[in-house]
C-alpha cells in the first residue's frame, strides 16, 4: 500500500532562517506531487506541482522554492522565512493520469511557526 | 484565485440529522472531490464525481453535480459526532493536473 511521510511534524523558526520541509512517498512510482499552505481556518493554497523529477510548477511567486531530487521526494525550502510564511503545510501525491488529476493523498502536514 | 466556493462556512446540527454542503466552481471541470480535514490534520478523500455523471453516493454520502450550474452537493445522512470536521471541494479543470480547493465549510455534530 502507499504512504506518504511528512517531517518535521512541527516547527518553530526565526524570521530570517532557512526552511527545509521534505515529502516522500512509498509503495507507488512517478507520482504527482503537490505542495499546499493552509492558513488557519481556510482552504488550501497550492504552491507547487511536480510530474517528475526535476519538473516543478510555481503556483504563486513568493519567498518559497520547491526541488524534487527523487521520483518519491519532494522538498519545499526558503533562504529567509518570513512571518507571513507560517501556515501548516500539506504535500500531497496522486496517480498520473495524463491531463487530469484524480484523487490526491495527503500527508499529516507541518505546523511552521515563524516567529 | 479560489475556484470552489463551499457554502455555508459554518454549520452546527444535532446528531442524526442530515448535513447538507454546496459547493460552486468557476470552469469547465473534469470531476470534482469532496476531502474532509480534521482539525491540524491532513486531508483524507471522501468521494468523487466525474462530469457526466449527475449523482453518486458511498455509504452515508451522496453527492450531486449540476455542470450547467456549476455547484456540487454533499450530504451526509444520520450524522454522527465523529462527522465533526471541515469538508472542501476540489474541482479538477480541463486539461491540468492539479486541484482546486474551496474555501470549506466547518461541520460540527451536536451530540
């Protein structure tokens, strides 16, 4: 069966720190990937996409990158955080399916606190 | 830009009862999703509908589609407490590989 893994599960950083956030998923090969922000109490913002590696899609500009080194891996960084980048932060993996998109699966998040 | 728009944003019903959320999107769509989030957790996927379908259900779920109004319906029947969560639409557009949520509407089961 597939799982996918978040870490860390919570963080407190520094305005002005880097961020690194990473993803991976097992038991399945060449997913989607997807990285969404949720701030409290609202929907989902994505922020990133990747149908492979190497291959990364920016939803909205801001202080955030996204690199997918492995098929299963999926990393979101910042060179500085600032507060406005706290959220809790989803990843999300689905099966390709050509042009569209089916169910997507996803992780137990990470609360960041920037303070 | 949010694509789907879940209304109400909030609802509070006694248990038992029948939960109704509506969700209305923007363009054409491929299928659309129901997810639930429990509170600080991931989402899980409840149901999907693809867009020549008008209706479908599983288990205690049905959910409706209307293409030529562009809104979705989720109920849930004989609610129970643990039907307590924040429920989101996601519409899956023509021709991209990715979702895009609503705004969620907040279910909470009264006891």
């Amino acid at each position: 069966s597939q799982t996918i893994h978040q870490w860390p599960a919570t963080l407190v950083q520094p305005v002005g720190s880097p961020l690194s956030l990473e993803c991976t998923v097992e038991g399945t090969s060449n997913p989607n990937l997807y990285w969404y922000r949720q701030a409290a109490g609202r929907g989902l913002q994505l922020l990133f996409y990747s149908v492979g590696i190497g291959q990364i899609s920016s939803e909205v500009p801001q202080n955030l990158s996204a690199s997918r080194p492995q098929d299963r891996q999926f990393i979101l960084s910042s060179k500085k955080l600032l507060l406005s980048d706290s959220g809790f932060y989803l990843c999300a993996w689905s099966v390709r399916v050509g042009t569209t998109t089916d169910t997507q699966y996803f992780g137990p998040g990470t609360r960041l606190t920037v303070l | 830009s949010q694509q789907g728009e879940e209304d109400p944003q909030a609802l509070s019903i006694q248990e038992g009862e029948n939960a109704t959320m509506n969700c209305s999107y923007k363009t054409s769509i491929n299928n659309l999703q129901w997810y639930r989030q429990n509170s600080g957790r991931g989402l899980v996927h409840l149901i999907l509908i693809r867009s020549n379908e008008r209706e479908t259900h599983s288990g205690r779920l049905r959910v409706t589609l209307d293409t030529s109004k562009k809104s979705s319906s989720l109920l849930i029947t004989a609610s129970r407490a643990a039907d307590t969560a924040s429920y989101f639409c996601a519409t899956d557009a023509d021709g991209n590989e990715k979702l895009t949520f609503g705004t969620g509407t907040r279910l909470t089961i009264i006891p």
